[in-house]
C-alpha cells in the first residue's frame, strides 16, 4: 500500500460567537503502488477538484455551508462527501491551530 496526501489551508469563521481560524486540510489517498503511483492518481485530475471543494470554505463564514454546526469533523465530513467520486480517498484531517485534529476515514462516511 502506499499513500499520497494534498495539503490545503482555509481560513476561515465559524461558530455562535463567531471567531476565526487559519484550518489545515489534509486530504489522504490510499491504494497499491501501480507503474510507480499511487492506485494510478493524477495530480491534474484530483488537484482542481479539491481546490473546487476547498475554495468554497475559504475566507467563508463555515455555518453557512456547514450544518448543523461547522465543527472540524463536520468539516472534514463535508470535504469527504463532496470528493466522493475518488474511490482510493482514504481520510481526511481538519487541523484547527497547530494542536488539534481530526480525521475521519471515508469509510466511516459511506
């Protein structure tokens, strides 16, 4: 097995007193090595569709997209939903600041 993970940053706002935070995005791939790649992953295929994906929760008030509340898992689950159509997407981390995380594993989405 082998891994490829994209790394984005939002920043963005989010809860009832609202306040914002610089989130980092880690989005994790993972399938058999094949002719050197992971599972055959292109960078020009997957790379615009999260930055599509990303670019809606960027510089954005996140309780406007995110319901019911944008907690970084339910951020995390909202990114996996809409990458779907990649059957080797394997997780994604919501990092809030530089101390905290969580990952969902798309298996646990479907």
């Amino acid at each position: 097995m082998a891994k490829l993970c994209i790394i984005r940053e939002i920043n963005s706002a989010h809860g009832k007193h609202i306040h914002g935070h610089t989130f980092k995005i880690e989005i994790d791939f993972q399938d058999k090595l094949v002719d050197n790649m992971v599972g055959n992953l292109d960078f020009h295929i997957i790379e615009p569709k999260i930055d599509e994906v990303i670019s809606i929760l960027d510089k954005k008030y996140l309780d406007e997209f995110i319901t019911p509340r944008a907690t970084i898992e339910n951020i995390a689950i909202y990114i996996i939903k809409n990458l779907q159509e990649f059957d080797n997407l394997y997780s994604v981390k919501v990092w809030e600041g530089p101390t905290k995380y969580v990952e969902i594993f798309k298996e646990e989405i479907e």
